[in-house]
C-alpha cells in the first residue's frame, strides 16, 4: 500500500535528522560528560511524554558556503511533554549541530516553543548549550536572540520559566537565563559569561580559565547568576523534577497540593535554638522543624548563606520560606542577601506562594565595601519586595530583630499578616550593648568603675527591652508563642488566608530599587 | 552545624556574635583614602605615550601619559600641582588595573 511505503520514507526521513550532527560529533559531546540534546529531554520528562515539532525545519542561509550544509533540525529540539504529569514547553540545543549556534531559524524554533507555552499558560524549560551566535548568518542571529529576551520577559510571572545550562552559554545568550526564574548549573559542564577567556586575554591582558571565570561554582558561589547547583547532569536534572513539584504551572494557579505530613521528630524546635542570642545555629532545622516531613527544597545555597531561600510545604500546600541564618555572618543583612531573598519573595507573590519570614538578625553589615556596594539600595529591595507582595505573609521573630532588619524582615509595617514571636524574641532598636553605650554615654563615662556601670546598664536594657512584650504592647506582634506551638499557628494562618484579597493603587508598574 | 566547628566572631553593634566568617568577608581590602600623588592606572591597559619627564614641574589638568585600552588611547591628567618625583613604567609596558605609573611629589 502506498501509505506504508509513505510511513517508510517518514521513518527514515526522522532517523536520518534524530542522529543530530552524526556519530562523530555524539561522540566528542559524550567525551565532555554530556549527553546529547535528544538524551537529556528524554531523562527530563516523563517516560513516552515527549511531542517533538519542527523535526524537518532547516536553515536558508547563503552567504559563506552556508547554502550547501545541512544541520538537522537547525540544532534545536523543541517540544512539550510532562513531568510527573505537570505539562511543560522545552527546548534543548544541540551541540553536536553545528555547535548548538544559534541562526534565524534555530531562534524561530526557541520562539515557537516560547509562545506556545505563554499561550497554554504553561512552564518554559531551555536547556542551554551553544557556541553563541551563528556568525555566518549575521544580523539574523542578533534577531533571533533579541526575539528570544523579549518573550523572556513578557512571560516573566506569567509561566515559570527555567533555564538548564548545560554547555557553554556566552556573549549575548547568557541574557536569556539571565531573564528567566530558575538557572541551573552543572559542575565543570556549565559555561557562562559576556566575554571569554580569550577576549579578556587580547583586551585587557588578564588570564582566567573558562571554569574560573564563569564555570557553575563561580555562578552559584560568587555572582548570584545559577539558583541550583549539581555535580552530574542527572543530579540536574533531579533538582528541576523537584522545583516542578512545588511550582504552579502560571500565575493564575496554585501548586499542586500533597496530603499534609507531620515534620520528622529528629528535628525538635524546642532544641535547636540557644538562649545566649549571640551564639549561632543552622536555622534550616528550624525551618525542618516546621514544614512538612521536615522537607525544604533550599534555593541558591552556596550564595549569601546568611540569608536561606527555598519551598517547603505547611499541610500539603507549597510555601516560600526566608530566613535568617544566624550560622553565616551572623545573619546581617547585606548587599547579596537582600538581592537573594527580594527576589524570591517576589517570585512567590507572583506564583501565588504564601511566605514565612524567620527573624533571627543583628541588622545591617557595617563596611565601606556594603556602603560603596549600594546597600542603601539594594537593601531597599527587600522592603520593596515585602511591602509589594499581597500572597499571605507570616512572620515568626525568633530571637533578635533589631532596628531596620527587623523593619525589613515582613514586619507589621510592610504589612505582614501575622507576626508572631517566641519568648526568646527581642524586638528593639539595636542590640543591648550598643544601646546602653549610646542611651548611658554619660553616666558610664562619669562613674568610678565604667565597665561595672556598662554591665550593668547593659543588663537593665535587656531586662526593659530585649524581648518581645514591648512591641506586642503595641500590636506590633500578634502573639506571642511556645517555639512548640508555631506550626500550628502558622496552619491556621495559612487555612485562614486562603482567600485573602488585597486592593492595591492601580499603576503601569512600580520602580524596584534595581 | 558540625559538631566542634571552629566559628569566628563578627562585631555588629558592639555585640560580638558567634558565627561562620565568609571567605569573601576574611579577604576584603581594607578601604585606603585615595592619594592624588599616585597616578593608578584606571583601567589595565599598554602605555602608549608618556608626556613627562622625571623632575618636570605640573600642574593639575596636565596630562601625563596616553593608555591604551579598550580601543581607546586614554588621557592620564594630573590630580595636584607639584613635580613628577618619578615615573615607575616604560612606553609599550603593559599595566593592569590600580598600578601604581607615576609619582608626584
């Protein structure tokens, strides 16, 4: 019949264009460590789930000699598939063609893939891994990329979009992640950055290896750029199956919920923090304290660890925690950690994610560093973050919050709709010993024995003030609270904020701090 | 937390608080006023051009030396009257970023 023999020439047709850049090029990939393009859709996405289209697209450049080569599918995968059922938009370049370089068409296929994922209201997954852009088809390869960032940033809080970079990713790509929720990265397999190693070294006489400039523990240690960082593609992998159980599929929906489990016993709140508010401890087992079966999924953990970011879940439902970490730096607010939490905080404002706040901070980093850094303005992010943010917010105050870090950290002021502190907390305007050397200057400088008289004025403020009986005076906390009791506090809040509306000014769009 | 960890201390407000010290933190330079008898160079880049002479009397405004970076053949001026006490590089040298090139005394 004529159809089977049509079926045929499809058939060879497809196997002829899955082989991607051919045998040869397969192999040198693998020889990195990586897996083809085809190989990590399939390890991604629930097994049979994946819809390929634009199988046959081809290039049309000319100039170069470019008219006689072919590069299957222009050296992009697109398609749609699901994970653990979540519907998702992906594409993947493909190395082995062509280096992955990005022409007209290969953009038009990302674009497609870009819109249709807007249009079903449903998440966006690139994986990265590109020479750049494909020279020989010039402006059209600007084009293409330009195209690219500016669906990036309508679908921003409209979809999740998630960026894997898994190869290099240089000059104008990186902007793509760079624009997007979520950027993953792979030890020794990821490469970012604006100019490469031999670019610097021609122009500015310096000398870096790609790894050192911009390979993923730069991006997840030093500049902010990667959220997750693996050692393997399927450790990657892992990450991002995870960050889609607890992601909704677009802004106009909630996570998907899960049946509530009690968190573990190993991890008793009553044990975990010291009474002395200057000795530390890992606030991550607080949080495990909390959330159910003591599961939290920490966002950008190698990057200002004084400040912890991640999704946990309070009866089933998925919650953004931040939190101070008063094992890193004391837990002092800085340039990095304000950028790390205000972003999180509005990624869930705008993916419908309610936030619990932990309070545990001495203030602000001193420094001429901070100061010339902009810590006025970055800092003012997270006031802005917080006071923007209409999802339902809980705070719990810990131990100490003082002065403007207990302002910015979803105070009553930004508008927290409930703020709770435990017995430890000490809600004021600095720390007991700053405090007493300013308020009791004089007398201390006066007396026979100052450091007597600083003692003990440094013990009557913090009988008078270091605690939270002052600002709940004031209602500036709810209630105060057994450590034991806060789970069942923040549940309740949680149930009860479940329809919370709020009317803000109508505007085209506030100006962030950034 | 590891059990027996060493941990620093961090002053914040007097306070002195028990706690990991970033790597960041422990090799941060130390803030040092700028000294307008040291001309740095700005941006690294080659010495194209030097315009003075050891022991030559300047004025501020003056130009002192041409560096080419980036494409562009920057003018070095000077920040202060006085004398050029001494020059620390050669025409066609290569410089990077905060180097010391001339004294002015």
């Amino acid at each position: 019949m004529a159809i089977n023999k049509k079926i045929k020439e499809l058939q060879e047709k497809r196997e002829k264009v899955l082989l991607g850049g051919g045998e040869q090029a397969i192999e040198k990939q693998k020889a990195l460590g990586k897996r083809t393009a085809r190989e990590r859709i399939m390890a991604l996405l629930d097994k049979n789930s994946f819809n390929e289209y634009d199988l046959f697209v081809e290039h049309d450049a000319r100039d170069f000699d470019m008219a006689k080569k072919s590069l299957p599918s222009d050296g992009v995968i697109i398609g749609s598939g699901t994970i653990y059922g979540a519907p998702v938009a992906i594409f993947a370049q493909d190395f082995t063609v062509a280096g992955g370089s990005l022409g007209l068409m290969h953009s038009r296929k990302i674009t497609k893939i870009m819109d249709h994922a807007l249009k079903m209201r449903i998440p966006l997954i690139g994986i990265n891994d590109s020479g750049g852009a494909r020279i020989q088809e010039g402006v059209n390869s600007l084009a293409g990329y330009g195209e690219i960032f500016f669906r990036n940033t309508i679908s921003s809080g409209v979809i999740p979009q998630i960026s894997v970079i898994l190869g290099p990713c240089a000059g104008g790509a990186v902007y793509s992640p760079a624009l997007t929720d979520f950027v993953f990265v792979v030890d020794k397999i990821s490469k970012m950055f604006i100019t490469g190693p031999e670019v610097i070294k021609t122009v500015l006489g310096e000398e870096i290896s790609m790894e050192d400039l911009g390979g993923a523990r730069v991006h997840s240690e030093i500049t902010g750029n990667a959220h997750f960082f693996a050692f393997t593609e399927e450790e990657c992998f892992d990450q991002i199956k995870r960050l889609i159980t607890f992601i909704p599929w677009n802004n106009g929906q909630k996570a998907r919920a899960f049946e509530s489990r009690e968190p573990k016993p190993e991890f008793n709140i009553n044990k975990i923090v010291p009474d002395d508010p200057t000795l530390p401890y890992d606030v991550k087992d607080v949080v495990r304290s909390i959330v159910d079966f003591s599961d939290f999924f920490e966002i950008m953990e190698l990057y200002a660890k004084n400040i912890v970011i991640g999704f946990g879940r309070m009866g089933g439902r998925t919650t953004g925690f931040v939190a101070n970490q008063p094992l890193e730096m004391a837990g002092v607010l800085d340039v990095d950690s304000s950028d790390k939490a205000a972003r999180f905080i509005r990624y869930c404002d705008a993916f419908n994610i309610p936030i619990i706040t932990l309070v545990d901070l001495p203030g602000y980093m001193p420094g001429v560093d901070q100061e010339h850094a902009g810590v006025i303005r970055h800092g003012a992010k997270l006031l802005y973050a917080y006071s923007e943010a209409t999802v339902p917010k809980l705070t719990v105050i810990i131990r100490k919050a003082y002065g403007g870090g207990y302002i910015a950290m979803s105070s009553r002021h930004l508008r927290a709709d409930f703020v709770f502190a435990w017995p430890s907390a000490e809600i004021a305007v600095m720390g007991p010993e700053g405090a007493a050397n300013i308020i009791f200057r004089k007398e201390i400088m006066s007396s026979d024995d100052p450091n007597g008289t600083r003692k003990q004025k440094i013990e009557e403020y913090k009988e008078k003030f270091a605690n939270p009986y002052v600002a709940a005076s004031r209602g500036y906390v709810d209630a105060v609270i057994e450590p034991s009791e806060t789970r069942k506090f923040l549940m309740h809040s949680l149930n009860i904020s479940e329809n919370k509306i709020i009317q803000m000014p109508e505007k085209k769009h506030g100006l962030p701090p950034f | 937390m590891k059990k027996n960890e060493k941990l620093g201390v961090l002053n914040i407000d007097e306070s002195l608080y028990k706690t990991r010290i970033s790597s960041r933190f422990l090799n941060r330079i130390p803030y040092k006023p700028v000294d307008p008898h040291l001309i740095l160079s700005f941006i690294p880049g080659t010495v194209l051009d030097i315009l003075v002479r050891p022991g030559q009397p300047v004025k501020k405004g003056d130009d002192l030396m041409i560096l080419d970076s980036m494409k562009m053949q920057n003018q070095l001026k000077c920040n202060i009257d006085g004398k050029v006490k001494a020059i620390l590089v050669n025409k066609g040298d290569r410089v990077s970023k905060g180097m010391v090139l001339i004294e002015i005394g």
